[in-house]
C-alpha cells in the first residue's frame, strides 16, 4: 500500500523529529509545522489524509484549531489526532469534543503510534483502497 499523507502540528521540536522519523520511516508524506495557524492553511491547500494536532501550543492551541478544521466545509472531513503531553483526566473528552477522531498521550508509544495514524488515515480515503 502507498504512503499517506499527514501534516503534523507540533512546537516541541524532539516531539516533531521523532514523530516525523518514524512517519517517513513508514513511507509517508509529512509536513510539519509548529504553528496552528500555519497548519490551517496548510490543510486546505494540501488535503492531508490526516492531521496530527499537537494541543498545547503557542499561540492558537490545538483544539481550537481543530473546532476551524471541523466549522470549515474544505478540511471538515480530515480526521484530526490530538497529541499531547502530560495527560490529564478530561483531556481526552475535551479533544473529542472539538471534533478529534483520536487521542494519543506523549511521550508516545513508538511501537504503535505509526499504525494508529496509519489506520485512521488510510478510513478518511477508503476510495483510494489498493
Ligand atoms: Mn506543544
């Protein structure tokens, strides 16, 4: 099967390499960045098969950016992934409810992360199966 492709929104920058690493590793496309805003934009031009959504960030946080992603008939399909550290009772609710498919705790598992997003990925173009 062919590669993905993923535009990542991450402002920890081990965070961004690591996950990039084992992205590209896998044979996905990924585009990077650490600004939400700048990952809006992004997704509208480039139709990502997904979005990885750091939340906390500086600047616009990630589930707010989600909520534009979802409001925004061009990127509302795009099923987001929120990443976050330091995990908290409610957070995963909160990514839910902001319109994220999925949620995944940093530091990530490295063993599962590529299928996760893999798996998620490959549901938002089931049209495109090989
Ligand atoms: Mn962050």
């Amino acid at each position: 099967m062919g590669g993905v492709k993923i535009i990542l929104v991450e402002d920890n920058p081990l965070n961004m390499e690591l996950v990039t690493d084992l992205l590209q590793t896998a044979g996905h496309e990924v585009l990077a960045t650490s600004k939400a805003e700048e990952g809006l934009a992004m997704a509208r031009i480039e139709s990502p098969d997904v979005i990885l959504m750091d939340i906390a960030l500086i600047g616009m946080d990630g589930l707010s950016a989600t909520r534009m992603l979802k409001e925004d008939p061009a990127t509302a399909s795009i099923p987001v992934i929120a990443l976050t550290a330091h995990a908290m009772r409610g957070d995963e609710e909160k990514a839910l409810r902001a319109g994220c498919v999925a949620y995944i705790a940093k530091p990530i598992n490295t063993r599962t992360f590529v299928d996760i997003v893999t798996t998620y990925a490959r549901a938002s173009k089931p049209h495109e199966e090989e």
